[in-house]
C-alpha cells in the first residue's frame, strides 16, 4: 500500500490556519444570516393572521378555497402598498439620472465608481498579497490602503452620490417587501390547510362508548319501568 507524504512548510501551514478561520468564519456569518432571515421572514407572516382574523372568527369565510382566494387579494393590497416607497424613490432617481445626463451628455458616466470616492480603496491588484497554496490563490493578507483614491468629497461627482444611494435604498427596500410578500403568502397556505382541518389525533372511538355496550342503558329503563 503507497503512503502519499504530504509535506507543508511554514507558508503553507499558516496558508492553511487562515483559510480554516476564514472557512469558520463564513458558516458562522452563514448561520446568523439564515436566523436573521427565519426571524425576519416570521415577523413578516403574522401580517397575514391580522389580515385573515376577523373573517375566520366571524365565520364570513368558511372553506379553504374562499379563504385562499380573500388572503391572495390582501396579500396583493398589501404589497401594492409597501412598493409605493420604493418605486417612488426609484423613478425620482430615473428623472434626476434623464436630467442630469441630458445637460451634461455623459449617458454612459460610471456612478458607482464615483461613488466609491467616498470610502476607503485598497491596492487588490498587489501580486504580495497573495499566494499560491496547493494550486489554489488565497489572500495573504490585507491590501494596502491607496491614499490618493479616497476617501474624498469631489464636487463633480454630487450626482452620483445622489443617484447612487437612491438605487441600493429602493432596491433593498423592494427586495424586503418581497420577502415580507412571499412570507405572507407560506402563511396563508398553512392557514387554508390549518384553519378547517378535521383532525382525528387522539380521537379513540371506543372513549365514547359505554363500557356494557350501547343498548345496556335502554335495557335497565325498560325493566325500571315494568318494576314500577
């Protein structure tokens, strides 16, 4: 049987402990994520149980199907009117972009670029950063800071720190309220299969039946009433 001698000197080694952590770090930020998202998505639902409540307690709704079709319809409302916000924002941001490009001619201007003036810029390009472990490139450590590229206020550049900001809010903004509608939307499926469901769990015929048999009470009347 051939033994494989893997054989790891100081780089590699360190190479190694890095990606573990970086590898932990990411099932770790993986898993909040998901329990953000879950604890999110939860809150998000029980709009849909204050929105079915009062018809299923005051029985105006008495099947599934009608509860199904009336949750659609509010589910519907309900996004229609949490989009507003979002799409305002976002076509407030289309006119600005129309306007702004047609005064100055620069269609083709690239606003996130600008935009990142604002914040902190490292050298990613540095071959020194970067190492080859096992055929695989991995970062070695954190890029340097390039001085000259930010972050810093450039007057020239104001439409895209108006534009930009515009287009990440009403995208988030909507990507929630599709959350929330899709959220609403498992509810209400779970309701309609909840709500008029007949369950026999832990219903025993037999705990309902008399122990002497169901005509043994109508014997005993009858022969209290001949003694008599």
């Amino acid at each position: 049987m051939a033994l494989i001698d893997i054989t790891l000197n100081e780089s590699d080694r360190r190479l190694l402990m890095v990606l573990l952590i970086v590898l932990i770090l990411f099932f770790v930020l993986l898993g909040l994520l998901g329990m953000l998202i879950r604890w999110i998505t939860m809150e998000f639902a029980k709009r849909m149980d204050y929105e079915l409540h009062d018809v299923v307690v005051y029985r105006v709704i008495q099947d599934p199907k009608s509860l199904r079709k009336y949750g659609l319809i509010k589910n519907n409302r309900v996004l229609f009117k949490q989009a507003i916000a979002p799409f305002v924002i976002a076509f407030a941001s289309l006119i600005l972009y129309i306007v702004y490009s047609s005064v100055t001619g620069l269609w083709a201007e690239d606003h996130f670029t600008e935009f990142s003036t604002l914040f902190f810029n490292f050298n990613w390009s540095d071959p020194d950063i970067y190492a080859n472990f096992w055929g695989l490139t991995l970062l070695t450590r954190w890029p340097d800071w390039i001085a000259s590229a930010g972050p810093m206020w450039v007057n020239a550049y104001w439409a895209s720190y108006l534009l930009v900001p515009m287009w990440l809010f009403s995208g988030v903004y909507f990507t929630v309220d599709i959350q929330a509608f899709v959220a609403r939307l498992v509810m209400l499926e779970k309701r309609c299969r909840t709500v008029f469901d007949k369950s026999l769990d832990g219903y025993n015929y037999y705990d309902t039946v008399s122990i002497n048999g169901p005509g043994q009470k109508e014997n005993e009347a009858a022969k209290q009433q001949r003694q008599l």
